[in-house]
C-alpha cells in the first residue's frame, strides 16, 4: 500500500548495517521516532533483510535472538518485499501489522518504507518500524466515542439538527418524524427558516446571533415549529455552536412539550372548574378533617377556606356527614345542613374516595325544591292544560285545566294509557305510533304547537293546540313526556272566518291577491309541479265607462257577474281571483297546449261579452287578456309570473283592446328598461348628466359656418352614452320634455351669446322644439326670459318644429308660432318631407327656414330622381322666401350637387359632426 513514508535496503541480520551506509537523508526523509522507532533494509538481489538496534524493543523485548526478530521482521514486512519490487526508486509505502509480545499483548507496528536505486530499477527497500498501538488505541477509542455520540444522537428521542450557513446539513430520526419528513432527503438541504413559525423566527436569530463562540448555548426557550404540512407545533429548543466537517455550524436540540403544555393547560382548567363550579367541593381526610374548600363551599355554607380548612366537616356543614355512609348508600344522599346563620339548606351530596380522604360534592338545591313547589302551585293554576305522561304511556299527572279540557275526572285521568285519548288531525284520527307523546318519546325531538281535534266522553269536539316535549330532555335515559294545550275551539272559528276574509275578495268572494300568490308559488314549488302552469290577466275593457257614468253601485253588480262569470269558466281545480278594480285572474294548470290556452281565453271573453242586465239597463264590457306560462322548470316566481302577465295584458290594450296576448321576455325587458330609463332621465338634469353638442351649419356658396344646432346628449352614469333616439321619445311622452327644453334653452342662449361676443360673430342658433312643448302655455315667456337673461338677440335664435308637430293641430300651431315670432326669432320647419303638408300649407305658418330631411339628401348624387325631388322642394321654399337646409350630407358629391341646385345650407358629418362647445370653437376664456 502506498503512503508518504521512504524506505532504503541496507543492513544485514546481525543487527549491523551492511551494503550501502544508511545515509542521513533517506532516515531523515522516514521520519525518526526515537524509542518507538527503528531502521530497517530489504535487498532485493540478496533477499537479506538488515536492521538497527533498538527493533528488538518493538518486536518484543531484549532477549529475543537474531533469528527470532529476523522471522517476526520478515512476517511483517512481506507485503512490501513482495509487492514493491517492480516500482521504480524513491516511491513510497506505508502498512500497519499486528503482533503479539511474549506477555500475550497485542501490539501494532506501523511499517513505513522507501524503494531506493540507481536509475529506473530499485535495488531495495529502506523503511522504518513504528510502534503506534497507543496511537491506534487511542484513535479506536475516539472512534468508538464517536460511534456511541452518533448512535445517542440518532436514536435520541429529541429532535436533533445541524444548520450551516441557515441550510440544514444533518437530522436524526426524531426530527425526521417531529418535522412530518419521510426520510432526510426531504430536510437535508431545506432553508431552516422553513421550519419555523414567523412568529418564532426573531426570537431564533436573536439567539444564533448571540452565540460567539465554539461551544456556547442558549438557554432552553419556547419556539414554534412547522411541519412540512404546514402544522405547527410547540418545542422547548436549545441552540449550540458547533463545527460541522470543519465549518462553524449550529446544533438545534428539539423537545416537543405540546402533550405537556396540553397537560398543563387541563390542569389549569381543571383548577379553574374548581374555583369557578357552582357546586361545594370538600375534600376531607379519613377523620373528617377539611383538607380543601373551594370558593363555592364558601358561598353555600358562608364560611371562608382560611376558618374551614383544619376543621371537622360535620361542624362547618351543620349536621352530621360520614363520607362512608354516603359511599355505602350509593354514593349519592339528599340531605339538610344549615348555613353558618343557622338557615336551612336542602342538600344533595355525592361523595368518592381520595387518597387517604374523601371528595365531597355538594349542590345546594334550596333555591330549586322552592321553585318546584311554586311551579306545581302555579301548574295548577293554569288555563292551559298539562299532563304528565310515564315512560310506560300512562298519564301520571294532570293539572284541572287538563281534566276541564279532557272533560274527565282527575281519578278517572290518572293512570290510563295516553293512547286511550281520541285525537284527530286533517286525516282522522291518530293512530297510537303518531301520537304526540308517543313521537316524542321515540324521536326526542319536541312536538310543538300542533293543531288537533279532541273528541271528549260527552261526544263534543274540541281543538287544541299541543306541545309535546321530554320532560328532562338533559337526561338521556328519562322518558317522561310532558304534554300542554290550550283549547283553541273558539279561537279558531274566529281564525278560519278571519282567514276567509284576509285571502278573499269581499266584494266577489273569488280569492284576492294574496290568496292569488300563495296558490301560485305552491302550485310552481315540490315535486308535484305540473308540467306547465298557466296564468291569465284580465283586464276589463269599457267597465270605468259603466262605473263613472252608472255609479259604483252599478260598477259592483258588474264586476260581481264578471267574477261568477269566469268561476264558471274553469275548471274544478283551477282558481280564479280578484285583484283589485276591474283585474281578474286565473290560474290553471290543467292545460298544456298552446290551442288549449288559446281557446281558453276565447271561452272567458266570449263569457264576459254577453251582455249584462242591470237595473233593467243592458250593459256590454270586454276584457283585454295576458297571458304567461311557466314549464316545470321555470324559476320564476308567483310575483314574476303575475308581473309579467300584467305587462302581457298592457300589450294587449295598446294593440287595441279586447284580445290576448302572450308574455315574451324581450316585451318584460323593454317596459322595465322604458321604467328604469324615465327615472334616470329624471335625475339626469339634477346630475348634471345631459349636456349640449353643437353641429355646424355651412352656408354652402361661401362654405363658412353661419349657424350651430343644439342637440341634446345624455351620458348615462352606468350605461354609458344613450341614444336621443331612444330618451327624447321618452322625454317627450312624459312631463319631461317642457323641464329638459327649458333647460336647452336656457344654456345654449347662454353659450352662444357668450361665443359671439367673444369671438366677434354673427352667428345663428337652432334650437329643437317638440309637439308638446308647442302645447305648454309657458312656452313663449320661457324663450322671452332666455334671450332676456343671457342677451342672445333675438334674430340669432331659431326654433325647429317637425313636420309632424306642425300638422297635428294647425291653427293651434299658428297661434304659438305667430307668438314666438312677434318675440323676434326665427322659425324652422324640421324633417321636411316625411309628413304629409304642403307649401301651401306652410304658407299660412310664420316661418323662416326649410330643412329638407336627410332622407331625400342620401341618394341625390346617385338617383335622379331624388336630385329632382330636392330640386323642386328648394324652389317652391325659394318661392315662398324660405331659407332651405340640407340635412345629413356625407360626403363632397352630395355638396356639390346641392350647390348645383341653389340649396342655400347644409349640415352633417362631412361639414362637422355634433362636438363640445370647447372642440368647435375652442376654449372659453
């Protein structure tokens, strides 16, 4: 075997050198070791070994022969003659050999040599013997340690690691398992933060940090540890410094103390429960001395622990107490002490045995046994009937309201099976397994306030309404069942004649809205829902005609005969209602086909058009109709289905009255959508959500612009930009309309008049009127105050009307206009060509300007048949003095054709679309 040491052959058997001198650097190079040490030599030719005196000594004693110590060399140096004679000069080899002294001791021989030559070949071995057995021994022994430090650390049934630079390098079995690992790969390699909670990692490097030297520790501190699930758990931890291969390192000893502080924690609860239970608790040695009296004890007997503990039992509780007499009764007694005053107490004493004493408990039940006898005082008071029934079924006790009730005698009442009683629920009578008590007693579960008819000995009926519970529902074994009721005879009737009256129409007797719904909802809820459920609402037509002009009197009569009218046009299981005024409906669900509901509501307005006779007068009503179906999965509800047959009857007068129509969602969606928008539209002009858009007028000779209208934009918080297309009409069919023009008016005079004065122009302002503002009286002082206030000239403002508007009511019309003229503005007939007026008509109006609709103005560059039609509106405008506009022009051809036929103006998206003030004339200043 090879190793660092040199060998040099050399000396012969006798103990003296012979061959070569043994020079001073190959010894020295070997490594001398005084008395453990000796020189020897190998010759490879001769096969001589040679050596120095002092090797008897290692090989085992002075007085071993030549012969001897040159067999016991030769054994030990034979690996090495024989395996180095190959090698070339100066390699070296190293090898360790035992033997045994003549004392029978083991000894251990180190063997350390060099080849030594000239050239390539060796000639032999020159080496040195050493004697290492305490070396060995000692390095055994430190082995051994080690062997036994590891075996103590891996089986330790503390948590054991090793972090180096905050990475963890080694865990032995117990962290293995502690951390939740299944083997050390899972940890060896981890960041050692990983495996402590955040709330203990500052704690942890504070005390790493305070660790400055080889072999300090911290002392034993609580940490939070985490699994590799993720769990947490308690550990009482100590931090070492230490090396690992070398490199400073931490050793962290781990003791999981959960069970302990667990355990701690029990006893601190256990601890409080004492101090803290309601109950004495006395502890006793065998002779009847207190050992231990809890802060109950001194409430219940009003001695204090300090004057109780040392003393006899007997004398602090006030009679005479033998724990042992207790324990021989069964371990429970009921008995009476007194207080320190000298009041009595009712006692109930458990007692168990302790050590060399005893543990007495003792629940002062004073309060309790007064509340029984006043509770059985006022039981038997009570209107309302109790009795007590055994776990057998036999009637134990009964308070006089029950035998009032029962119509019995307390004797004949008490111990005859409860099931002997005659009850009857809406199926008849109950069966002995569905008997209140009964159930109570097989299902624990309280039976509370059911309605049941008794049947008494005298024959007569009477209704209860009864509660059934266990009477110690705390005790799991009692089976007595206390059963109240009160007799409800008289107040249901007042009840069933109230609930008539609360579900039902007073006037027609048919069921009212209320009974409408719940029939509705039941019939679209359970398993048992039909296939499909149909709702009709009817409407009567010319019945407010009948009710205003005959009287209410007269109206009643018709709406009676319309209700027993349609009774007797459904069927047996279907349900008609009355939901207030004229409204009926029916729901059935007895047909499916769409023909079926169809004929059906054929059948009811056939049955409502007969005439009725009345006062000898004959009346003739109609009826509007919708109708809503709902399949078997539908989720709608009662009230949706009667909302949305509502919107379907509203639909059916709109369409012209006495027919029916059916519901469609898209209908729904655009009555709630006209709703949501008319409110929205309302709070718009407090929001501050509508604003005005100019678009230029072009004079198109010159092509500059004389004019701007006013057209209105709406930017809906959370729908974003809505279409005038869709507000205006809305505007305009509610009391919007005059509030939103006032408010045009008022800023866009405002506007423009600040715009002319500041850029220096003269330019004109068209502002949109609708029909129903031509019908307000305040039109005109409204226009009169506008150009007052803001100090827009009057012949820089023009009003546009539409066609329509002006063809409604003409003379109306002509007064208003005439009106607004005489204030000095200019008047504009809007949409020109869509309605149905002439020039000649136009001609008895005050106005000033035409707008040809943009209609005719899409197809004039391409048909010419639509450039003539423009050609002849704009010279019959010329004829009469009006100024024309061209609307909706896109694009250079449409212009130039209008320049072609002298069309004085234009506007549209090719001149300048509908912008801010600020982007068409630039910022205000």
């Amino acid at each position: 075997m090879e190793a660092d040491a040199l060998a040099v052959p050399g000396a012969g058997n006798s103990g003296h050198p012979t061959g070569a001198p043994l020079g001073n650097e190959p010894v020295g190079d070997l490594g001398l070791a005084g008395d453990h040490a000796a020189i020897w030599s190998y010759d490879f030719e001769a096969e001589t070994l040679s050596w120095l005196p002092g090797l008897e000594n290692l090989l085992g004693g002075a007085g071993l022969t030549e012969a001897v110590i040159e067999a016991r060399l030769a054994d030990l140096v034979a690996p090495l003659t024989s395996g180095t004679r190959t090698s070339p000069p100066w390699r070296e080899f190293e090898l360790e050999q035992s033997i045994r002294n003549p004392a029978g001791e083991i000894r251990w021989i180190r063997l350390r040599a060099r080849t030594i030559g000239d050239g390539t070949l060796s000639s032999g071995l020159l080496g040195i013997a050493t004697d290492v057995t305490d070396v060995r021994e000692n390095r055994q022994a430190l082995e051994d340690l080690t062997d036994r430090y590891r075996l103590l650390v891996e089986l330790s049934p503390d948590a054991v690691c090793v972090h180096e630079a905050g990475v963890v390098t080694y865990v032995n079995r117990a962290a293995v398992t502690a951390l939740g690992a299944s083997s050390t790969a899972e940890l060896i390699g981890r960041p050692i933060m990983d495996l402590v909670a955040d709330e203990s990692l500052p704690a942890l490097l504070d005390r790493i940090a305070s660790l400055h030297r080889q072999g300090a520790s911290t002392d034993p501190t609580d940490a939070v540890m985490l699994r590799l699930d993720g769990t947490k758990y308690l550990v009482q931890s100590i931090s070492v410094r230490t090396t690992w291969e070398g490199r400073p390192a931490f050793q962290v000893i781990m003791r999981d103390i959960s069970a302990q502080k667990a355990a701690e924690a029990t006893l601190r609860y256990q601890a409080a429960l004492i101090s803290h239970v309601s109950d004495a608790i006395i502890a006793t040695s065998g002779t009847g001395m207190v050992t231990s009296w809890n802060p109950a004890a001194e409430n219940v007997y009003g001695w204090t622990a300090g004057e109780a503990i040392g003393g006899t039992v007997s004398d602090l509780v006030g009679a005479p107490l033998d724990p042992e007499a207790v324990l021989r009764k069964g371990g429970v007694l009921q008995t009476t002490h007194r207080h320190r005053n000298g009041s009595t107490l009712a006692i109930r004493i458990s007692a168990a045995e302790m050590n060399d004493g005893f543990v007495l408990v003792c629940a002062d039940e004073t309060a309790r046994r007064r509340a029984e006898r006043r509770y059985s005082t006022v039981v038997a008071s009570l209107d309302e009937g109790v009795v007590v029934i055994g776990p057998g079924g036999l009637i134990e006790s009964a308070n006089p309201a029950a035998c009032r009730i029962f119509g019995v005698d307390h004797d004949d009442l008490i111990g005859i099976p409860c099931v002997t009683l005659e009850l009857y629920d809406d199926q008849g009578r109950l069966p002995p397994a569905r008997m209140p008590s009964v159930v109570t007693r097989r299902t624990r579960v309280t039976q509370t306030g059911l309605v049941l008819r008794l049947r008494r000995p005298d024959g007569g009926d009477v209704w209860i309404s009864l509660t059934s519970r266990l009477l110690t529902p705390e005790d799991p074994s009692a089976m007595a069942v206390v059963t109240s009721f009160t007799d409800i005879t008289e107040r249901r009737a007042i009840g069933e004649r109230l609930a008539h009256e609360a579900t039902h129409d007073p006037l027609t007797e048919l069921a009212n809205r209320t009974l409408v719904l719940d029939s509705l909802a039941e019939a679209l809820s359970g398993s048992g829902r039909a296939e499909l459920t149909t709702l009709l609402f009817i409407d009567l037509d010319k019945f407010k005609v009948i009710n205003d002009s005959l009287g209410h009197s007269v109206g009643d009569k018709v709406l009676r005969i319309a209700g027993e009218r349609l009774r007797r046009g459904i069927g047996e299981n279907d349900l008609v209602g009355r939901l207030g005024g004229d409204e009926f409906v029916v729901v059935t669900a007895e047909i499916t086909e769409p023909d079926e509901i169809k004929a059906l509501a054929g059948q009811l307005r056939e049955a409502l058009t007969e005439p009725i006779t009345v006062n000898g007068r004959q009346l003739h009503i109609d009826a509007s109709i919708g109708i809503v179906t709902a399949a078997n999965d539908d989720t709608r509800t009662a009230e949706d289905l009667l909302r949305d047959a509502d919107v379907a009857m509203y639909q059916a007068k709109t369409l012209g009255r006495a027919r029916y129509e059916f519901f469609d969602v898209e209908l729904r969606e655009r009555m709630q959508r006209r709703l949501r928008m008319e409110q929205d539209l309302r709070d718009a002009l407090q929001n501050e959500e509508l604003w005005t858009a100019y678009q230029p007028v072009v004079d198109i000779e010159s092509g500059e612009m004389v004019a701007v209208e006013a057209l209105l934009r709406w930017k809906h918080p959370a729908h974003g930009t809505i279409s005038p297309a869709e507000f205006i009409p809305l505007a305009e069919e509610s009391d919007l309309i005059n509030l939103i023009g006032k408010y045009v008016l008022r800023t866009t005079t405002r506007e423009i008049a600040k715009r002319r004065e500041q850029l220096g122009i003269d330019l004109n302002l068209k502002v949109n009127l609708s029909a129903r503002q031509l019908d307000d009286p305040h039109l005109v002082p409204t226009v009169q105050d506008a150009m007052k206030t803001t100090g827009l000239p009057p012949h820089a403002l023009t009003l546009e009307v539409t066609e329509s508007a002006l063809m409604r009511d003409q003379a109306a019309a002509a007064e208003v206009l005439t009106s607004l003229r005489d204030l000095g503005v200019s008047l504009a007939i809007d949409d020109f060509g869509t309605g149905y007026s002439s020039l000649a008509q136009l001609q008895r109006l005050p106005l000033d300007t035409l707008k040809i609709d943009r209609t005719f103005v899409t197809g004039i560059a391409e048909s010419r048949d639509a450039a003539a039609i423009v050609k002849s509106i704009i010279a019959m405008a010329h004829a009469v003095d009006l100024i024309v506009v061209a609307e909706g022009v896109e694009d250079e051809e449409q212009l130039t054709v209008l320049r072609e036929l002298n069309c004085d103006q234009a506007q549209g998206f090719h001149l300048g679309r509908p912008v801010p003030p600020d982007e068409l004339f630039g910022a205000a200043e």
